[in-house]
C-alpha cells in the first residue's frame, strides 16, 4: 500500500509518525472514511465537508479546497490498486515537544491518508446470504458523537463486546432506552412498510450513507420515512433493522439480543432500498 504523510506518498510500512504526535498520546485527532468503489469516490464532497465540520469542531486549523483534497486523493488511488477501497484520512493536531493537555502553540497538523480493500455493496437477496446479529448495549461513549474523533476507545470496546458475545454489532441506546447508533453503523428501522431513523444530534454520527439513502427514498420511493427517536423497545418490535455505513453498505439485521426482529429474514423492504443503492453506488 502507498500511503500519503504529511506531503509524500511512500509505502506504508516506511511511514512514521512520532510517539509525540497528539494523535497517539490523547486520540486528538478526526478522521474520515471515505468509500470507493469501480475507482469512483461515492460522497467524495460530503465526506470531506464533515471532515472540515469535524477540525473546525476541535479548534484544528486544516483547510485543503476541494481540489487539492481531489488530487491528493486521485494521485492516492492511482498509485493503489484495487476495486473496492475504502479511502482512511487522519488529520491529529500535530507533534508537539512535551506532552500537554492544552493545545500547544503554532503546532502543525499531522495527515496521514492510506487505503484498504472492502466488500463490495452485496445483495442479501440469495437464500444463502444471513443478515447479522446484534445485542443491544447501553451507549458508554463520550457526548459528541456527532465529531468523527480519532478517539475510537468507547466504540472498539462496545464492538469487542458483541464479538466476545459472538454477534455482528451492537444496538447501542442512551438513558432514556432510545437507540443511538451501532458502534460504527447508522441505524433505520422498518415498521409497517414506514422506514425510521434516529435525528441528528450528538449522539451520533451524521452518516453519510444514512444521508444517501434518506435521499434516494424520497426521490425514488413511495415509502413514507421520518427522523425520529427510536425507542428500544420499537426496536425489537420492528419488522426491518438496517445497519448503515461507507464500509458495511446496508446491512439488515435479523437478531437482537437472540431474539428474531420481524421474520427474522432479510426484509422485503431492504431488498428494494439496497436495489437502489447498489444502482447508485455502480
Ligand atoms: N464508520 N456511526 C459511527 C459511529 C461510525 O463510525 C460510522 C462510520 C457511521 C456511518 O457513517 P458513514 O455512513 O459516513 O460511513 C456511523 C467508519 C466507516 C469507520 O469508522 O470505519
């Protein structure tokens, strides 16, 4: 793999990062995941505008225009191969000479960009496709969930706890028993062919999958979809759990907590949504 770090492309195992780097010492950083697939950036723009919200959100002053983002990241895939990629960009605050909790002055962001192979999107419409498993946990993250923070620790804990259980992912909810998000997934809920997502706030990611599917079911469907809390309980009574990301695509779920959510099929619903997708992402 060829890697880009701070203004050169080299192999990945000869890039590296000093141990002072506030990235490593306190996760002081943000980071973006962006997927590619037939060597096309699917939300190029909507993925580098949440990256610019993110460094904004946490006083780093990093502002590459879209173009230099567009051939940075070009000249990144030309030199990788690959037709399914995700694109992984890391931005810290930077190295700084002793470590310190308050921002150091005139300190130089550190970017660091590789990439990876993924799945491409799959139809679960074959007999033999399963949909995951999940278990519901109570959300332990920090309260700005809405900051895509290099600060993994809450979200690699919970993941790790579903794996130990041996499920998928996990159904994360806040105190009030209403559903936040999956460890690294945006999550929809079909109830009588009415489609439903948690809204937008800190306890979550604003996703852009989840963005380009709200999309493409108002421009392309007739099923009725609204922003709205999500209480546990409405989880489990749903007939449809969907798991959204840039690396998991649409995942329909079809167990949580060893329980069958609807048939405990992959849903009819979701076979039309992720037809669209897959339209949209080919
Ligand atoms: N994760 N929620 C969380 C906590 C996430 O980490 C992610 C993505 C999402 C979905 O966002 P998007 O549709 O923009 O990928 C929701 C990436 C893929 C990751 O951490 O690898």
């Amino acid at each position: 793999t060829t890697v880009y770090l701070n203004g050169t492309f080299l192999p990945q195992d000869e890039a590296m990062i000093s141990p002072m780097d506030r990235g490593f010492l306190f996760g002081d950083g943000i980071y973006e995941v962006i997927p590619v697939h037939l060597r096309r950036m699917i939300g190029f723009k909507q993925h580098i505008i949440r990256l610019q919200t993110g460094l904004e959100a946490i006083g780093i002053a990093f502002d590459w225009s879209e173009e230099k983002w567009q051939s940075v990241l070009s000249k990144l895939l030309g030199l990788n191969k690959g037709d399914n990629l995700a694109i992984y960009i890391q931005i810290s605050r930077g190295v700084s000479q002793k470590r310190q909790h308050g921002f150091p002055d005139n300190i130089q962001p550190t970017i660091f960009i590789t990439c990876y192979p993924i799945k491409p999107p799959t139809n679960y419409l074959s007999s033999a496709s399963k949909g995951l498993t999940l278990i519901s946990q109570q959300d332990r993250r920090w309260r700005n969930c809405h900051i895509k923070t290099t600060s993994l620790l809450g979200n690699v804990l919970h993941y790790q706890n579903s794996q130990n259980q041996q499920v998928d992912e996990c159904l994360l909810y806040n105190e009030q028993k209403q559903v936040t998000e999956a460890s690294a997934c945006n999550v929809f809920i079909v109830k009588n062919n009415h489609i439903y997502t948690p809204p937008l706030d800190s306890q979550l990611l604003p996703g852009i999958t989840r963005a380009i599917i709200m999309d493409l079911i108002t421009a392309k469907t007739t099923f009725g979809l609204t922003e709205k809390s999500i209480s546990l309980d409405e989880a489990r009574n749903a007939d449809e759990l969907w798991l959204t990301s840039s690396t998991r695509n649409i995942a329909p779920a079809v167990i949580l907590d060893n329980a069958k959510i609807g048939d405990g099929k992959v849903g009819e619903v979701y076979k039309q949504i992720n037809l669209l997708f897959n339209k949209h992402k080919f």
